[in-house]
C-alpha cells in the first residue's frame, strides 16, 4: 500500500511537471506570435485587409520554425523583447573568410557585409550572399536570382546543442570510469549506480546476443556512445527552455550522420563468409545470380537501405512526436482567432493532450535510442558471423 502510494506521488509529480513545460511552451509560442504581429504592424505600412491577413495565426509557420535548425537559440520574447543567445556565423565566399555574430542580422530583419537569411525562395532559412536588392513600396525584396549560397561553417543551435551533449557525457562516463577505478569491487554509488542498469543492459541484452560472445567488447564503445548520445538529445529535446529545446535527433543530417557510422563500422567489419552472401548467396539458383545478376543486386541495394531505414526511423519519429506537442499547442491560438472563449476551452484539452504526448514521448525518446543500437548491433553480428 505504501509503495502504491509512492507510485502515486511520482506519477503526480511527473503530471505536474509536463503541464509547467506545456503552460511555458505555450506561453512561448503566444509571446513570438504576439511579437511578430507587433513587428508587421509598425514597420510595413499596409491595408487594413493585409494587416488582417498578415496578424492570423499561421500554424504551419510556427511548428516549423520551432522544429528546424536556427543561427540563433531564441529563449523568450516579451512584446518587443527577444531573448537570444546569438552564434558564430562562419562563411566562405569567394576565396575568403567570414566571421560574426547571427546578432548582426537582428532576427534575420538586417544584412551584415552583404550576407543575409534568406526568407522565400530555395535558399529559405540559409546564410545568403545578397547580389542586389529591389526595393519596392512595402520594404525590399531579394529574388533567388539575387544571392548566392557560400559555404556554410556556422556554429547553428543544432551544433551547439551536439557540443553540450557530448561535453557533458565525456563527464559523465570519465566520472564513472574513474568511480570504477576507486570503488574495485564495492557497489555502485551515486549517478554511477543511474547509470549502470542501462550499461549493463546494452551489453547483456543488445551486444551479446547480437554479435556474440566473443566479439562483442570491440564495438561496445560505440554501442553506448550511441545509446546515450540518442538517448540524451531525445530528451533535452523535450524541455522547451535553455539548454533543452533544440531539435538534435529530428534533423536528418544528424541522423544520417550516425547511420553512416553504422554503415562505416559495418562495411569495414565484414568478413569473406559475409560478402560471399551477398554477392553469392547460397542455396539461391544459379539462373538467379547468371547471367542477370539478380540477387546480388538485391543484396547490395540492401547494404544501402539498412542506413537509410536506420536515418528516417530516428528522424521521422522524433519530429513527428514535436509536430504533434505543437500541432496541439496551435489548436489554442487557432479557435481563440474565432473567439477567445473558443481559446480559453480548447486550451484545457490542448494541455491535457500535449502533456499525455509529451509522456509518451518519454517512452519514444527510450525505444528509438534502443532501437537504433539494437539494429546497428545486429549489423555488426551479421557481418562477423562467421560461416557454418
């Protein structure tokens, strides 16, 4: 009974918890819009039809902005108060270096030394070389014709958030290791004994039994940087607030880049039996294999798909789970631009949804981080095993 009660308690916490995320995530997503309509309203000078246009709520805009990739970590806005940390911008363009601050483009409304964000058109969201400016009634307008894409170096708020990540789990696993090294023999203690039921687990129940007994130890560096480096940013990501907020493991560069890893440590650790079955799988018929080499082709377009299944799996089930939180969150702004009590109402439902998602995005947050090392571990094991 007590401990039922203890349950109790945790589970009242945690509800309490999400809800003060879901109130900060919406007031966040209220002070931007309201922000941004204060903005269109003194600095274009339009029609009353366009201003009304122009101040609707436009939920598409808003998921999307808080979901990509940004040259500065935006924290709040206040009316006209925007707090942002600004990042180094680092361009080169033609033979030479560019180096500032994102501050300089002033929420991308400024060009700095000719470089400015693109707002329309195929460079939308990039660091653009700005060639000539058209000026126009309302303000200036810059056609793609009108800009050029240097190469772009930047430090953006998904590579900041890369850097803290692994600067806090070097010191983390550097602490326990030198715990490990103290403590021979005694139990573990403190964020060691955290920590080490999820090490064990991904030895015991993903390394082992996945590429062997005997093999195993040479890729459980990996294995766990992996877990925890997945399973970390999955996390971080859900707390709308500095330093979490930042949407690591929904974008599909970073995702691509682990399973290229993957696709590396496996491509390197296959042995004779393992290429011999894909370019020459036994027991197939010969008229499969000669003279159109069918299977083979079909073997190797495997090699390749396994990557690429691992890159969209982590990416689309992570921003899919955000685009949702959101899409609820929007539900508010969208009925309170009918009427403010249709707002007021929906909101009750909005927060109860996005925090029941934000709880399921907890448990998503654990499977895709295990799912990607538990399939990345049987790549390895396929490619090891040798032939019987």
């Amino acid at each position: 009974m007590n401990k039922l009660n203890r349950n109790k308690k945790v589970i009242f916490k945690n509800l309490i918890f999400f809800g003060v995320l879901a109130i900060i995530l919406t007031s966040q997503v209220l002070a931007t819009d309201h922000g941004q309509k204060k903005q269109v309203h003194d600095q274009q000078s339009e029609t009353w039809e366009d201003k009304v246009m122009e101040e609707e709520f436009k939920a598409g805009e808003m998921i999307v902005e808080h979901i990509v990739d940004a040259h500065e970590w935006h924290i709040l806005t206040y009316k006209d108060f925007h707090l942002t940390i600004p990042l180094p911008v680092i361009l080169w363009y033609n033979g030479g270096l560019h180096v500032f601050m994102s501050g300089k483009f002033h929420h991308g409304h400024d060009h700095y030394n000719g470089f400015g964000l693109a707002h329309e058109g195929e460079y939308k969201g990039q660091v653009v070389r700005v060639l000539q400016q058209r000026f126009i009634d309302d303000g200036i307008i810059v056609h793609d014709s009108d800009q050029e894409l240097p190469l772009d170096f930047s430090i953006t708020k998904n590579v900041l958030a890369v850097f803290i990540s692994l600067i806090f789990m070097s010191w983390v696993f550097i602490y326990i290791a030198r715990m490990y090294r103290k403590r021979e023999g005694e139990a573990p203690k403190g964020i060691q004994s955290l920590l080490e039921p999820l090490i064990l687990f991904i030895r015991d129940d993903i390394a082992k039994p996945s590429i062997g007994v005997k093999k195993y130890e040479r890729y459980m560096p990996y294995l766990l940087t992996l877990f925890f480096f997945i399973f970390l940013n999955n996390l971080v990501g859900l707390i709308p607030i500095f330093p979490g907020g930042a949407n690591v493991t929904g974008n599909i560069a970073i995702t691509m880049v682990l399973a290229l890893f993957t696709f590396v440590i496996t491509t390197f650790s296959g042995n004779k039996a393992y290429w011999v079955h894909i370019f020459n799988t036994p027991g197939v018929p010969w008229w499969l294999k000669f003279p159109v080499p069918l299977m083979p082709i079909v073997e190797f377009i495997g090699i390749l798909t396994k990557p690429f299944v691992l890159m969209i799996r982590l990416f689309a089930n992570m921003t899919a789970g955000h685009i949702i939180v959101l899409g609820f969150v929007s539900l508010i702004f969208i009925f309170g631009e009918i009427h403010v009590a249709l707002g007021y109402g929906i909101s009750i439902v909005s927060v109860a949804f996005a925090i029941f998602m934000n709880l399921l995005e907890l448990l998503v947050a654990f499977i895709q981080a295990y799912v990607f090392t538990l399939l990345s571990a049987l790549y390895f094991g396929m490619a090891t095993e040798e032939h019987h």
